[in-house]
C-alpha cells in the first residue's frame, strides 16, 4: 500500500494544442506554466499479479485510523473477489510507520481481518 498525490489539469482542447510545423524547425517553447487547479491524495493497493483497489481521499479529509480501517475493509472484500482462492495463507501486510498505520485501532482492524505484519 502506498499513497501518492495525483494533481490535475484543466487540459487545452485538441484545437488548441495543435502544432504545425517542419520536421527539422524547432518546438514552442512555453515560458509561463499553469498551477495545478488542485490535488487529490490516492491510495493504491497491489500485489504479485496487480493493482487492486484505488481510493481518493475526499478534500478537506486526513487519513487517520477510522478511515484507513474502512480501507482495509474493502481491501479484503476485494480480495476475496478478485484474488478468490489466493488467499488461504493469509495476507502479508507492508507499510510505512506514519501514524494512522501504527494506531492502536489500525492495528486491532488488522488482526481481526487476518492480516499479517511484516
């Protein structure tokens, strides 16, 4: 599991962005870049065989232990649908140390959900 900021932009319409020119003149240079219009924090799971369940955290929310348990939640619902038969083992569990992941409730949610820390 890892969590990544996605920023998007509000993209020129084809029209605009078309460029014609010769094959040896050079390329426009653009001097002044737009900012962002905003950000989005996405939580992504994945295993050996791909991606699994991505979440977009709502604006203005943190990701503290209430909501990163709801994840782990999904997380095994879409483990046993996707992964059906993989799964016997157990789940092996990797993470960083930020806070929400070491909360006292995170950590009950694991357990109870079989989940295995490493």
């Amino acid at each position: 599991m890892d969590e990544t900021w996605l920023y998007h932009y509000d993209p020129e319409t084809k029209q605009q962005s078309m460029e014609w020119r010769h094959s040896g003149s050079l390329r426009l240079k653009k001097f002044r870049v737009q900012k962002s219009p905003g950000k989005v924090l996405a939580s992504i799971f994945w295993d050996q065989d791909g991606i699994l369940p991505n979440d977009y955290l709502p604006k203005g929310q943190t990701i503290n232990a209430e909501y990163y348990s709801s994840l782990l939640v999904q997380l095994k619902d879409i483990l046993k649908e996707k992964r059906r038969g993989k799964v016997t083992k157990g789940v092996l569990f990797l993470h960083d140390n930020a806070p929400a992941y070491r909360a006292l409730a995170t950590q009950n949610k694991l357990a109870y959900l079989g989940f295995q820390m490493s």
